[in-house]
C-alpha cells in the first residue's frame, strides 16, 4: 500500500492506529540484516533491500529500505518468555545481545492501544517490545521511528498522536 498523504493523527481509540497498521503492512516477511546502536544508546534496524549510500564519504556502507529506530524508549528482547537483554543494560551487553535476531524475518509489528506498547516479532521467535513511557508526554522525542522505502518516517509520539511525513524534506516550524 503507498499512500502518498501527509499525516498527523491523533490516537483516541483502537481504530485510530489502522491507517499505520495498513502502511506498515509491507514490512512483513523482510529480513533485518543489521542492527546498529546509535547516538543515545538508541538501537537502529536495518530492513529489507540493501541501499547503498550516495555520499561519497559512505561508499562502503549500506542502509535498510525500511530503518527502524528506537529512539529514547525502554525495549526489552524476549524468547521463550524469558528476557535475553533490554535497554537497562550497558551497551556493550545489550549490543551483543540484540544481534541475535540479524537475518530473520519481520512476522508482525503490532502496536497495542492504549499502551502504545509495540511488539516486532521475528521469524525466529524472538520479541522486541518497545515500552513508551506515557507519563513522560512532555518530550518533543518520538517513542520509535519508521522510515519507509518511500521516502517517509512513521513516528509514534508522546500525547497519543502518531504521524506518516516525507523523510527527505526539511520540517520548517
């Protein structure tokens, strides 16, 4: 499904989240091939096609069609009901850790209301559950972020509102 609307949409109720359950719909069966920890300890995945990228300076790296971040949000990794390793721990634990779902499939992205608690599975049965922290609405920071082989970014963000805007065009406010 493309959809090519700008979107800003405030989540009030379970049928609030179809639009983004629709647009994201694609994501599933693609495999995350890298997982990268970035600036903040916030965790970056790497989804789908290969992409190289154009500046010159990063000719040798490659980016998902699709990139998943964390953002500041607390996540945990689950197998089994047990949790192999979460965001509460130091980086160099959890960066190992996390590399256990590399080359698997995405098998569903499920984000639930009203928690805004969102479930990735993967094809080999592990869970990343990203936990937003709702009574910290007074953030400006996305709870995760989307981007889209579109050239778009989903975020879902503090105050129940979640939103679908061109990833490539400077926000002028």
């Amino acid at each position: 499904m493309l959809i090519n609307s700008y979107i800003t949409e405030s989540i009030k109720q379970e049928q609030d989240l179809q639009i983004l359950r629709d647009i994201v719909k694609p994501l599933l069966g693609q495999i995350c091939w890298s997982i990268e920890v970035s600036y903040g300890d916030e965790l970056n995945f790497h989804i789908g096609e290969q992409i190289p990228y154009t500046n010159k300076k990063l000719k040798n790296y490659k980016r998902g069609s699709w990139v998943f971040g964390t953002r500041g949000t607390d996540w945990k990794l689950i197998y089994q009901d047990q949790v192999i390793t979460s965001s509460v721990l130091n980086v160099e634990t959890f960066e190992k850790k996390i590399k256990v779902i590399e080359g698997s499939k995405i098998s569903n992205f499920d984000i639930h209301y009203p928690s805004l608690v969102l479930t990735i599975t993967f094809s080999n049965n592990y869970h990343l559950i990203i936990l937003p922290d709702l009574e910290d609405d007074d953030s400006d920071v996305a709870y995760w972020e989307l981007f889209t082989p579109e050239h778009m970014v989903i975020e879902v963000n503090p105050k129940f509102t979640w939103s679908y805007l061109p990833s490539n065009i400077p926000i002028i406010n």
